[in-house]
C-alpha cells in the first residue's frame, strides 16, 4: 500500500485492510461520468449541510444521503432518519448507478447479496477532518459498508476494535472503493485533515459515498 497524496491509483490492484476489508483501487473510475450528474440531482433536493454533534460542535466535514434511511446527527445524538431535517421530506431515491456500484464492488471484495438501504453522503474541503471513530448506528453490523471516494485525496486513518489500537495509514484516491465487512466492520477509523492539492475533475473537494444497511 503507497501514501501517494497527489498520484493515481494503480488501477485493478486489491490492497488488503484485514481479514475481511480492503480498497480496490481505481474500481470507481469507469462509472464517474455517470455518478457525477446523478450526485448533482441528489444535492439539488438534499443540499450539503453541516451538521451538529452531540458535543455540540459543527462537523468540518458536510453531508447529505440518499435513499430510505439517513444519516443525521443533532444536540440529541446521532441516528438515522426517513426524512430530511432541513425540509421534512424523504431523501432523494438512490440512483441505479450507485446501487449497480456498490453491489459490484461488494461482491468483487466477498460479499454477495449486499443490499443497502443507506447512502450518506459526505463532502470535504481542505482543513475538513474525520475524527476517529466507529460506525454503530446501524443495526446489522453482518453487512459490510462500501466507500466510493471522488475528487481529492485523502489520507485515511485505520485502526483496531479499541480507540487506543495502533493505527495504520493508507491514501483514498479519487475512484477508489473500499469495502468493510465481517471482524473488520467495527475497526476504528477516521480522515486527516485534507490538503488542498485540487482534483481535475472536482477542485478542491473530495465526495465520498458510504453504502450502509442501516436497518
Ligand atoms: C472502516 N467516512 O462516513 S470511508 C463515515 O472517507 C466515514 O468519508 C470516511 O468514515 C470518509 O463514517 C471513511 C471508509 C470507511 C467507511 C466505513 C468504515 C471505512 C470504514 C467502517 C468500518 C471500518
Ligand atoms: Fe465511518
């Protein structure tokens, strides 16, 4: 696995994260032409917003999602929601061709069948972070998350099953697709604050979409 900020992925390579996860570089690329419209149809309903945590601080790192279930996060904690909270109504229906993708990829990485009722959607600018953290909100932990990542790099951070676990590094490119499931599925992990170093396609922003079975 290379730390390669500015670089291409090595197209059709399977880089390992565990047992039951890894990215497969480049997986994405053929169908950005078609995702990238699709993408502008769901902002136009479900506009990026910064959403609240908890703690009460502003998340860096804007988010939207698509079909059945969002996610979302207030003063009250963090859950997934049928409705948009910025206007009430249902999130915008998941495009075939992120369907198509996620399957795909899910399938490439050992994972039949998968069939997710989720996609959130997030997008960073640079100084935008992901802290470290687990993803529990989803009740059936048996399916693995698939991670599409659009425009800029990313140095994503992974680690083990306790915040304290040693952590490994490893770059998100543009078309990468990752995919966590099985022993792997409740590994800690989080992003590093984005350099700017702008994309051709997309400029200075990174779009990654997680595919969930959140209920
Ligand atoms: C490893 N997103 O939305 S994607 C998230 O790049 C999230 O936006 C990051 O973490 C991003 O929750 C990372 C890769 C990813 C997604 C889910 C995982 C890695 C994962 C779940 C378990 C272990
Ligand atoms: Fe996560």
């Amino acid at each position: 696995m290379t730390l390669d900020l500015f670089g291409a992925s090595d197209t059709g390579t399977y880089d390992r994260m565990g047992s039951a996860a890894g990215i497969l570089r480049g997986f994405a690329l053929p169908d950005v032409d078609a995702l990238l419209p699709a993408l502008a149809d769901i902002q136009a309903a479900s506009p990026f917003r910064h959403m609240i945590t908890p703690g009460g601080f502003t998340m860096s790192v804007a988010l939207s999602n698509c079909e059945t279930l969002g996610w979302t996060s207030d003063r009250f904690g963090y859950r997934y929601s049928r409705v948009d909270p910025s206007h009430g109504r249902p999130w915008p229906a998941m495009p075939a061709v992120f369907l198509r993708l996620a399957q795909r990829a899910a399938a490439a990485a050992g994972f039949d069948g998968f069939a997710p009722d989720a996609c959130l959607i997030n997008r960073y600018v640079p100084g935008s972070r992901l802290s470290l953290h687990q993803d529990k909100n989803e009740v059936d932990s048996s399916a693995p998350i698939v991670s599409v990542s659009l425009g800029m790099a990313a140095v994503f951070v992974f680690g083990g099953h306790a915040r304290t676990d040693k952590c490994f590094r490893t770059s998100l490119l543009h078309g990468d697709v990752a995919v966590w499931g099985g022993e792997d599925r409740m590994r800690y992990h989080g992003v590093l604050p984005m350099v700017d170093a702008p994309h051709p396609l997309l400029g200075s922003q990174r779009i990654n979409l997680t595919f969930r079975k959140a209920a």
